[in-house]
C-alpha cells in the first residue's frame, strides 16, 4: 500500500483496492507517504552528515522503493552499513534480490519487537561499541498495544552505545473518529496485524525512556516540518491525520 502511494510499481491489486477505500476516510493520505518519505530521506543525511553516524537499522522497512535508507547514508559515507529488519516473506524475497547489488545493506528476518534477535542478526555487521542509528520511521502504528512498542525501544535504547540516536514517528489524529475508522480498516485488511492510530502524546510518551533527549529544536512535531531542506512538500490538503515524531540523542 505504501509503495503504491509512493506511486511505485511494486503493489498489488489488493493494495490499491485498499488504498482506495483508506482514501476514502483520510484523502491526504497519498500526500502524507510522500511526505514521509522525504523525512526519511533528510533524517538519514542529517544523521550521517551532523552525527557522523556510519551504522543504521532500519525497523520494519517494507519493501525497498526509491530512495532506501542505504542508498541516502552512502551518499554520506560510501561505506555506511544498514541493516533492514523485516519479517515479511514477500520483503525478505524481493529485498535480499534488490540488495545484492549492495555490500553493505542487508535484510535481517525478525519481528522489530524482537530485540534479541535482531542483536543476534547484528554480529560481524554492525558494532554496538560505535554510535547507530535506530529508525522507528512510520512503523510504530504497525504495532499493537499488547506487544508493547514502547517496550521495544527502550530494549534498543538499551543496546545502543553513547552517541547514538533514534528516530520515532508515527501517524496520528487527535479525531477519535478518524483513529477508530483507519485503525478497523487497516486491521481487516492486515488479518489484524496491525496496531492503531495514535495521539500526539502517546507518540510523546514513546520518548520518556531513560538515556534519550528529544533534539531541540526542532522538538516533536509533523514530520513534514522537520528541518526543512527547501523542497515543497506535498501539501495536504486536509489535515485528519499526520506523521508525528522526531530524533532522540542516546546519552
């Protein structure tokens, strides 16, 4: 679904039924994916340009589209390591085919909320004794309340040595309406693997973790904002939900 709101090719009929009934309940939705994206395009130089971060693990990354995580921190530096934590067979088929022609990005199979293994995945690939950076872009809603997503990253907080950082967002609405009404849609259409919509303050709450500060500025806020590179977004036209988050320091 993502991928086709990218306007990428890498979608299926189900997809874009899907995403077609989602439009019908949140119209921005196309214009936020792709605002979202160039967040995630400017997070990651911004970590490799302003932390000197060589190291990434990206969780949940979906299938690869266009400008991948690897491919944005090589443009930094040539020999930056990612690491794609995912745990869909279709992923894992069709990246590990795209990601062979790059020595050093490679898809791990785990579930995100499994740190042990993914700590297990990350020998002889990443050093835990340099900083990393931990991505959480657009992923947290995936996770249901009783697998406890914020137990996941505080797990990865801990792992991560001084210097790290982490980047949490997710979508969310402060109308009850509009999270019930995507949440049930995108839980049929998931066969419930899925989590929920969430509100500004729970995305908040996901950074009280010992070991982070909240970069400031720019603070938490639409990612759409977030230190802005002087391309126009897409603008949306309605605003019933947004992706929400920011960058963390590990202290």
């Amino acid at each position: 679904m993502y991928d086709y709101l990218l306007g990428g090719n890498r979608n299926y009929a189900s997809d874009r039924k899907a995403v077609e009934e989602l439009l019908r309940t949140a119209p921005s939705s196309r214009e936020l994916a792709l605002n979202n994206r160039s967040f995630l395009i400017r997070v990651v130089r911004y970590i490799a340009l302003q932390y000197g971060v060589r190291q990434f693990i990206d969780h949940g990354s979906g299938l690869p589209t266009q400008s991948n995580v690897h491919e944005v921190a090589e443009t930094v530096h040539p020999d930056a390591k990612v690491i794609y934590v995912d745990n869909d067979p279709m992923v894992l088929g069709y990246g590990k085919t795209v990601l062979d022609e790059s020595p050093n990005a490679v898809i791990l199979n785990a579930d995100m909320t499994d740190t042990p293994a993914i700590v297990a995945g990350l020998k002889d690939r990443i050093d835990l004794r340099e900083p990393v950076a931990a991505l959480f872009v657009s992923v947290l809603h995936c996770i249901a309340d009783n697998k406890d997503p914020k137990g996941m990253i505080e797990r990865t907080v801990a792992m991560l040595p001084k210097g790290s950082v982490v980047v949490i967002c997710q979508l969310v609405s402060e109308d009850v309406g509009v999270r019930d009404t995507v949440t049930e849609l995108m839980r049929q259409q998931t066969g419930g693997k899925w989590g929920r919509v969430r509100t500004k303050a729970e995305v908040r709450d996901f950074f009280d973790i010992d070991r982070l500060a909240i970069e400031e500025p720019p603070g938490l806020l639409d990612v759409t904002d977030w230190r802005p590179d002087g391309h126009a977004p897409a603008r949306q036209e309605t605003l019933e939900w947004i992706e929400y988050g920011g960058l963390a320091r590990v202290l």
